[in-house]
C-alpha cells in the first residue's frame, strides 16, 4: 500500500519505489515469497474465522488448541518443514499477556469471564504468518477490545518502507491510551504494556532482530523493503508492564547457537527430533509428545541450560 513520505527521506527517493519500471521489476523478483506469505495468512484467517464461531466457554484450553491446530494443519497442507504450524497456540488468560499453551494433563477451562489471547502462526517455506485476536464473550470488555484494535490498525497505517520504527510506538501509544474503558463500575484508561511488542519476521525466524514497540522512544531505525512485521499490541487496565513467570510451555532452538556439544545421549537425540520436525521454529511440550517423545524433561533442560534450545516462560501483568 502506498504511504506517505518518512520524515528524513527525500520525496524523490520514495515515489521512486512505486513508479519506475525498475522498482516494479524488483517488486515482480519477490512474488514467490509473496505468494507464499499470502497462502499462509489465507489459511490462518480461515482457522480464525472456524475457531470464533466454534469455541464456547467451558471448552477446556487443550481442545481449544487441538481444534485450532487441526484446522490450520489441515488448511496449510502440512508437509514437514515446508508447510505447518509456525510456533504453538498461545491461548493466555486475563492477567497472563502471552507464552502460555496447555502441556498435557491441564484441565484449564475457558470460562464466560475470561479475556483470551488467541495467537498462532502458520508458514510456507518458513514464511511465517505471526496473528492474534482477543476472544471475550463478556461484552463488558468489547470497549478495551476496541481499543487494542484501532491501536494495532494505526500501527498497521503508520508502517512502511523507511519508517522509524519509533514512530510507529508512539502512534500505536498515542491511540491506545486515548480510550477509557468501565468495567464492573470502575474506569480505567487503557495502557501500552511497555515491555512488550512487535517484530521483524524472516524465513524460519519469527523474531528476526529489529522490534516494533507499542511506546513512544524506542530506536530510531527505520523499516526497509521486502521486510516482513509483526505489528503486535497489548492494552491493560493494569500496570502496563509484564514480568516472566516460572511455567512455561513454549521452546524454540537458538537461531544463533551452532554447533552445542552435548554429554547426554538423551540430549542429541531430542535435539536430533527438534531439528528434523521444527527446526528453528518455536514448539511445545505437546508437540514433542505428537512426535512421540517420552520422558524428555531431562533432555529439554539440559538443553536449555546448554544454550541449544531457549525457554520463553509465560508473560504476566
């Protein structure tokens, strides 16, 4: 979509992009990966689209997930490391703001007062698609919900080639706490969670380096062409700030690790599994016992303390 000239970039440089054959002909190099990324998002806006409709309170959170992960395998033809799940369902309740998926044996419901964040992703070729959306059946939330929304569509607008990436914090932060919202006879202004936010995205790295913040002041560096977003946003009615939690469902092998030496025979061999069925993509604990690993908590801990797998607890405000 076009965009307005970034402050700093001449306005030569930036029409440039959209109407010289030249530009246009770089543009065409890049449809396979388009076309990837736009094959993956149909399939996760469809999952989207079934799991709204079908879920109701008092589902537990592990046939919630299964559902989800189903659908979505289903509709990206899952092939191995060329097609699937990108990174678990998060499916974080009230206070917990991300990182949490049910390990087996939780009974966790999903109850009629409860505000979710629903997020998976979805990839071809490692294009990962990376969305959520709140799911609430209280309409006593439907003001915060508003919110967060016209909060993460301002960054969408605000982002483009060349954009500082502060610019897009401080207008996603300036929309988000512009809102009130009243619950159970309280107001609250909604608040930016200030330590969380979005990322660059690249082929089988969900978070590529560059971050995308929800608050005005964070750095300057600017957007560039062919990258790929994840404009992420969190309002709360609370502190607006998130801390990690001791539990933790979510794992994904060290994009920067290399070659890890390792004692156990355990060790390698769970690695050996994570490298043929996720590779560098983000897994959990069911999803290791979908592949049929047994007895492995040893090994993921070994792994972790050795730095060859990163543990991402859950996110509480």
């Amino acid at each position: 979509m076009d965009h307005p000239t970034p402050s700093g970039v001449d306005e030569k440089t930036a029409l440039f992009r959209f109407t010289t054959e030249e530009a246009r002909a770089l543009d065409r190099m890049h449809n396979d990966i388009y076309n990837e990324a736009r094959q993956a998002a149909e399939a996760h806006r469809q999952t989207r689209k079934h799991i709204m409709k079908w879920v109701k309170p008092g589902m537990t959170m592990i046939e919630i997930c299964n559902e989800l992960e189903n659908t979505a395998r289903k509709l990206i033809g899952e092939n191995g490391l060329k097609a699937g799940l990108a990174f678990p369902t998060g499916c974080s309740r009230n206070h917990c703001a991300a990182h949490y998926t049910p390990n087996a044996g939780d009974e966790t419901v999903l109850e009629y007062d409860d505000v979710t964040k629903i997020d998976f992703g979805t990839h071809i070729n490692g294009r990962i698609i990376d969305c959520a959306f709140t799911l609430s059946f209280n309409p006593k939330y439907d003001k915060l919900i508003e919110a967060v929304r016209d909060a993460t569509n301002t960054g969408i607008k605000a982002a483009g080639i060349d954009v500082q990436l502060c610019e897009v914090g401080a207008a996603i932060q300036e929309v988000m706490e512009s809102y009130e919202v009243e619950i159970d006879g309280k107001t609250y202004q909604v608040k930016s969670i200030r330590n969380l936010n979005g990322h660059s995205i690249a082929p089988y790295r969900i978070h590529a380096g560059k971050t995308v913040p929800i608050v005005r002041g964070g750095e300057a560096t600017r957007m560039e062409e062919n990258e790929f977003y994840a404009i992420e946003t969190f309002g709360s009615t609370g502190r607006g700030v998130v801390h990690d939690d001791a539990d933790c469902s979510h794992y994904m092998k060290s994009f920067e690790a290399g070659f890890v030496p390792l004692r156990l025979q355990s060790s390698k061999s769970l690695l050996n599994t994570i490298n043929k069925n996720f590779s560098t993509l983000a897994f959990c604990k069911r999803w290791l016992d979908r592949v049929g690993c047994t007895k492995y908590q040893m090994a993921l801990k070994d792994l972790c303390d050795k730095g060859a797998v990163e543990a991402y607890p859950r996110w509480l405000t």
